[in-house]
C-alpha cells in the first residue's frame, strides 16, 4: 500500500501557521500566545522543521541521492528529525482539529508513517523506507491545494540542497507552497522545453500537479486554460494525454462563463458541491474517466471548503465521502491512497450508519485492489484487523454481519 505520509507534515504545519501569528515568522504579535505551541518557540521550531522538509525533499527527489550509501546517516538523521516533530504535532492535535475535522486523523496518521518510515530506514529495508518517502511532492501538493487557504512561503523561501532535474525542482517548490516557481517550471516542461525530456507518465503528473495549483489554490480558469493549452501544443505529447486535455479545456471555458460568485454558508456550499459532481458525472463515460477531471478539482476545492466552514454541520460526513471519490477518480494510476484518508474520516465520524457502511465498502475495495497482483490477492495481516476493526464501527446496528 502506498504511503503519504510526508504531506501530512506540511499540512499539519500549515495548520499550525493558521492558529498562530506568522506575519513576520517571530515578529512580536499584540495576539494572545498560540494555543498549540508556545509563540517563544515558534519561530525556532519551524524554522528547524523547515529546513528538515528542505533537506529530506531533496534526498526524496532525487533517485541518486537517496541510494547513494554516502548520504544514508544524514537521510537517516532527517527522518528521525521529521518523526519528532511530527509526534509533537500529534501531542497538540485537539485545537486546531476544531476547525477540520480531517486533521486530528491526519496528524495520528502522520505520527504513526514517520515512526514506520524511520523504524524502516533504520533497520535496511531502505527500498520500503523510499515507498513511503517517494510520494512525497505529489501529496504534499495534493494537500497544500486543497483550497486557497494558508500562506505562501514567499518570506521564507526554501531551496534545495543541490541539484535537482526540472521536473523534480518543480515538485520541490510545490510541495514548499511555492506556487508561482513551481507553476513557471511546471509550464517548461508541459511545453517540452525541459531536458530531459519526460515519458508520458511525468509529463501527465506534471500537467496534472499544475492544474492542482491553479484550479484549487489560484481558482484561476485563465491560468489552467494557459496550462492546458501548453499540453495541447506538446506536438511530442501522446494522443490520449491530448484527448484529456481537449475535454479539460471544454470544462475550463465553461467555468470561465459562470457568474463569479463567493459562496460562504455551510447550505450554499454543500448545493455547490453537488452540482459540480453530478456536472462531471455528466461529463464521465466510465468510472475512472478522466475527461471531468478539472470539474472534480473544484468539487473537491468546494467540499473542503464546506468542511472548513461548518466543521460540525450536517454534511461532514457525505463531504468526506465525496472527497474519497473524487480522489479515486483524480488518482489516474491509483498510486495515491488520500481517498482512504476520507473514508476512514467518515466512518469513525458517522459510526453504525448507513453512510459509514457505505465508505467502508469503498474502502475495503480499495484495499483489496491494492493487494492484489499476479499473484492474487494477499492483504496482510495488519490489514485484516484493521478491516474488522473499521467494519465493526460501520456496522449499522450490533450483531449485524
């Protein structure tokens, strides 16, 4: 099973960032202290995580440096580093898991991934250590994106710690939140100015983590529609890359002619959300079609923002639900599990419900599309519990099998 937890640790520090003054990282603030961690620590804490998420991004984007043997202690030290703090970050959870109820699952999650992580690297199954470590940009990315919240890191600029090929210093940069290099280096390579130059899968994953920043963060239908354009100009781009990005630009030029509007209240996000899912189920010609993709981005946009602002309303629990799905449908190779982030979300929300039970069957699908191969399927143990454990709490009345 893919692991993600490094995008946890962003997000999580970004929602500390959130419930702490930063306007100057350190500047005296009139505020009360923040309520997670003392303000006197706070710049010296993050800055020393900061520049952990710097060193270890580097080392995770770069396929030579992470299996150069002369680079393993000090890999080794940034995990450890990474793990710490992440438990402390867990420790402190409870208030700022007031404002998204996503996050005090998430920093539980993270804590236990950076133990795994570190535990793995540690005892020499660095290639396992690396599988958790390597979908590090992308989820991170997925994460900082969720919506337009949160600060760019423009006053605290973060570079890596050597050299990195385009696409990989493209990553780095969004996955630090800084969204205008990231795009401006994104765009070279859709447009196949970059060497090297890609095979179809990165150039798919740069086209897609492009569109993440501007149809989420930037909300920006003329930036996405510059982005598709630079894909459909690729005369060395695959046909089918092309297909997807012909639709996308259809979906774009019809959110270019919609009235702007800033919607607000828990009711009218939640009619929002609704309508752009059932438009792109219009749009869908099979369950994993990728043609609406640019509309599922904005439902996910609209449903995040509709856990934010009414974090214990009435429509967490179908929020979360339709966030998983429509993360199924935007992880075009099924590499990334956030949707099982959300389904868990929703079924320890809801338990002995009907929406519980039916989370916890996509869930115990995914699961079992994860596990199988050539071979057949083989779920480890671990798994099997965890299944039981989650089907016990779905369970829509006791005793029921």
């Amino acid at each position: 099973m893919n692991k993600y937890f490094f995008g946890m640790i962003v997000l999580f520090s970004h929602t500390l960032f959130l419930s702490a003054p930063y306007s100057s990282y350190g500047e005296t603030s009139t505020k009360s202290p923040a309520p997670v961690i003392a303000q006197t620590k706070w710049k010296e804490k993050m800055q020393g995580l900061y520049q952990s998420l710097s060193d270890l991004l580097t080392d995770v984007c770069s396929d030579e440096r992470y299996y150069d043997s002369k680079n393993a202690a000090r890999i080794e030290r940034e995990i450890k580093s990474i793990s710490t703090f992440s438990h402390e970050l867990n420790k402190n959870s409870k208030e700022p898991a007031q404002a998204d109820p996503t996050l005090q699952l998430f920093s539980g999650f993270l804590a236990n991934e950076t133990n795994e992580a570190y535990r793995s690297f540690r005892d020499g199954q660095i290639g396992y250590a690396r599988d958790i470590l390597r979908s590090v940009p992308g989820n991170c990315l997925a994460c900082h994106s969720r919506n337009a919240s949160g600060p760019d890191f423009v006053s605290l600029p973060l570079e890596p710690s050597a050299a990195l090929k385009p696409i990989e210093k493209a990553e780095f940069y969004a996955a630090t939140r800084q969204f205008d290099r990231a795009i401006e280096l994104y765009q070279k390579v859709i447009r196949g100015q970059e060497k090297p130059k890609l095979d179809f899968y990165g150039l798919e994953k740069a086209e897609r983590d492009a569109l993440l920043i501007a149809v989420r963060f930037k909300r920006d239908p003329a930036l996405a529609k510059a982005i598709v354009q630079s894909a459909l100009d690729n005369t060395e781009s695959p046909r089918f890359l092309k297909d997807d990005a012909a639709q996308w630009k259809k979906s774009i030029e019809e959110w270019e002619l919609e009235v702007p509007r800033e919607i607000k209240t828990e009711e009218g996000l939640y009619a929002e959300s609704q309508r752009l899912i059932a438009r792109a189920r219009t749009v869908q010609t099979y369950s994993m079609d990728h043609s609406a993709d640019i509309i599922y981005l904005r439902a996910s946009t609209t449903l995040y923002d509709l856990v934010q602002a009414a974090p214990n309303g009435k429509h967490v629990s179908e929020a979360l639900l339709l966030l998983g799905m429509c993360y199924e449908v935007l992880s075009p190779h099924r590499m990334e599990n956030l949707h099982n982030v959300y389904y868990e979300a929703c079924i320890e929300r809801s338990p002995h419900s009907e929406i519980a039970r039916t989370c916890y069957r996509r869930y115990e699908q995914s699961m079992y599309l994860g596990f199988t191969g050539s071979a057949g399927t083989h779920l480890p143990q671990e798994i099997k519990k965890h299944l039981l454990d989650l089907w016990a709490i779905a369970m829509k009345n006791k005793g029921e099998l």
